[in-house]
C-alpha cells in the first residue's frame, strides 16, 4: 500500500506529460503518421521513467532532502536527454538541433543541481532548527520555541504547531505546580486550623476527665470553650465541602427567591453569638431595596462577609449592612471600623486558604472570602474589596435583579 500510492502517481504525471506531448504535436500540424511514430516512441520513454523515478524513490526514501533535490534535477535533465535522444533517432530532430538542445540540458543541469542545493539548504536550516527545539522539549526545556523559519509554508506550519504545543506544555505543567502548591498548602492550612482547637479540646477535656477541674463555674466556662471549639471544627469542614462541592451552573440555573430582609437576617442570626462574644454590634440599613428579591444563597454570602468582619474588628466595634437598588442592580455593603487589610494584600483576600497575616487572623481556613466570590460570580454578580489599616474595612457584592420567585 505504501509504494502503491507514490508509484500510481508517477504513472498519472508520466500519461499526463505524454498525452500533453501528443497534444501539442498535433495542434502545431504535425502529419498523423508522425504523431503515431511519436506515440509509439513515447511509450518506451514513458516506461523507463516510471522505473526510474519509482527506483529513486525508494533509494532516497531515507535520504536527506539536500540529496533529494539534487536527484530530482538529474532525473529531470537526464529524462530530457534521453527524449532528444529519442527524437533524434526517429528522425523528428536533426542530429545538429540534438546536440544543441542537449548541450542547453547539460548546462541547465547545472543551474537545477545549483537552484536545488540552494533550496535544500534553507529547508536544511529549517529542519535542524526543528530538531534542537523537540531535542530541547524532550530534555524538559519547556522554553525553547523554533521561531519564524521562512522556509516554506509546511515547514514554517510545523515549526508554529511545534511552538503552540510548546506553549500548552508549559502552560500544563505551571497549572500542574500550582495544583500542587494548593495541596501543600491546603494540608498545611487545615492541619494548623484543626489542630488549634483539638488541642483545646484535649487540654480541657484531660483537665475534667483527671479531676483537675470540678466547680461549677469552671466546667461551664470550659464547656463553652469546648463548644466553640467544636464550632471552629464544624466551619471549617462546612466551609471546606462546599467549596469544593459547589455546582457553579446548577446555582446559576437556581430559580428560587426570597426577599433580602430576610436573608439579612438569617446572615445576622448566625454570627450574632459570635459577635456578642466578642462584643461587637451589628446593624442593617436595607432602605427602599429591603423587598429586593435575591437568591437564598446571598445568605451564604453575607454570613461569610458578617464573620469574617466580626472577627477583624475590635471589642466595641460596629458591623454595618447597606444596600440600595440602582436599575438592574443590587448592591449590597458589608463595612466594619476593624483592623483594616494593607494594600498589598487586598488582591489576594478571595484566594483559597490566603491569610495577610498569620499572627492576627481569627479560626478559619481562609476559605469563607474564597466560597463568597464563588457564589456570587455563579449568581452572575461581582465582589469587591476595599480597606484602609486601621480605619477598616468595605466589601461590596453587587448582583442582577431577578424577578421574585417563591422558594
């Protein structure tokens, strides 16, 4: 199958240059029986260059394309010898003629073995430039690239090819690294954020189990320790299943509604103990937008925000919930006076598991900012953060009014 293929298209060139010859022979007038004695001298020529090419094609094969080109411009001189040489014998060309035109086909062997060496050597260039650049890509090289070759459109569409897969390879093994730089980090995060309070609860329940405590007061102070305690553990498996169960198109195709009153408060009632604990106040300012249908989810959103503020704002401190409608769109404010976040931090505060500063940051695994973002951009909306040090800080959720929709 391989050689049929090159072999059949030798013989449709070969017929289509024969049958041209005898088209030319009689359009310029040529006598019938002349172009039958033509025919019959064509045959063999035609034969002996279907073998010939055929040999060469397999003999060079697995030959450099330098060698190629210089064969095939022998080939072509040498089939243009032996057709004047043919003509000649048969009487359709004088023997001076002959020997002119096969002096002009050995000076043009020339000129062809030369057109073909300089065409070879561009293509040579090319290919060698192809192959240290796969050499270097096999080695690990991931920036090696082969450029603009010049050397014909396949040449120059593989170098591209080559370059673009290049680009995918490398773009495939950052994603990699970054994959496994959020595992380590991932399992470092959650093995300082579990063992807080497991070793909170060990201290204190070793402490009751061998009698060290045993007054009232004492185990009900320990027992609400123990129960935040419990209560970090349980956020932070909480947090951590969602996030990574989230079904961003299943939230996005959700048709349920409640009102944002009563998502505020529901986000409000689940960080009220925590703010008391901490004495912090909460206040809510829906204004005319209280009625605005949203998706239950914001509750999520907002609970996350109210935590997060309570828990970077100081004994005294106030937490605020705005909101207005302006068109389309719903904003939705969440402002403390707490310790602020520097500037250079700010970018990074909805990456998973990124903490500005280890040494001030409250329980959690840096995964309520990160699961927010995610509910929102879902819900077709945008998050925003901004914050001064020290004054505090302003995270705005801004979403698509949809039509109110019972849950």
């Amino acid at each position: 199958m391989r050689f049929g293929r090159p072999l059949g298209l030798i013989v449709a060139v070969a017929t289509a240059g024969a049958a041209g010859t005898l088209l030319v022979a009689t359009i310029t007038g040529m006598p019938g029986d002349e172009v039958v004695d033509l025919g019959r001298a064509l045959l063999p020529m035609g034969l002996v260059t279907v073998a010939v090419a055929a040999v060469l094609g397999r003999m060079l094969g697995r030959a450099s394309l330098r060698h190629r080109f210089v064969a095939v411009a022998l080939v072509a001189v040498a089939v243009g010898l032996a057709n004047v040489a043919v003509l000649s014998m048969q009487m359709f060309v004088d023997r001076h003629d002959a020997s002119l035109v096969a002096v002009l086909l050995l000076y043009a062997t020339g000129a062809g073995v030369a057109a073909a060496l300089a065409a070879s050597g561009r293509a040579g260039v090319a290919v060698r430039r192809l192959e240290d650049a796969a050499r270097r890509l096999g080695r690990g090289d991931l920036d090696a690239r082969v450029g603009d070759l010049g050397a014909g459109e396949e040449l120059d569409t593989l170098g591209r090819t080559l370059d673009a897969m290049a680009g995918d390879l490398r773009r495939a093994r950052d994603d990699e690294r970054r994959t496994e730089q959020m595992r380590r980090d991932l399992i470092a995060t959650l093995s300082h954020d579990l063992r807080t309070p497991l070793s909170a609860l060990r201290a204190m329940i070793e402490a009751v189990d061998d009698g060290v405590v045993g007054d009232p007061d004492t185990l009900r102070r320990y027992a609400g320790e123990m129960r935040r305690s419990v209560g970090q553990l349980v956020n932070l498996v909480d947090d951590l299943f969602e996030l990574t169960q989230l079904d961003v198109e299943a939230i996005a195709d959700e048709t349920r509604r409640a009102s944002l009153d009563t998502v505020v408060d529901s986000a409000i009632g689940a960080v009220s103990m925590q703010a008391q604990q901490k004495g912090v106040g909460l206040s809510a300012e829906l204004g005319e937008a209280h009625d605005t249908s949203c998706s239950p989810r914001v509750e999520r959103v907002l609970q996350n925000l109210l935590s997060n503020a309570v828990g970077h704002t100081p004994a005294d401190g106030t937490v605020r919930i705005t909101a207005h409608r302006e068109g389309g769109r719903l904003r939705v404010s969440v402002e403390d006076d707490g310790e602020g976040i520097a500037a250079e931090h700010l970018p990074f505060v909805f990456d998973p598991f990124y903490r500005a500063d280890p040494a001030r940051s409250g329980p959690g695994a840096g995964l309520g900012l990160a699961l927010a973002k995610r509910i929102v951009e879902a819900l077709g909306g945008s998050i925003s953060a901004e914050s001064r040090v020290e004054v505090g800080s302003r995270f705005a959720v801004e979403l698509p009014v949809t039509p109110s929709v019972s849950a």
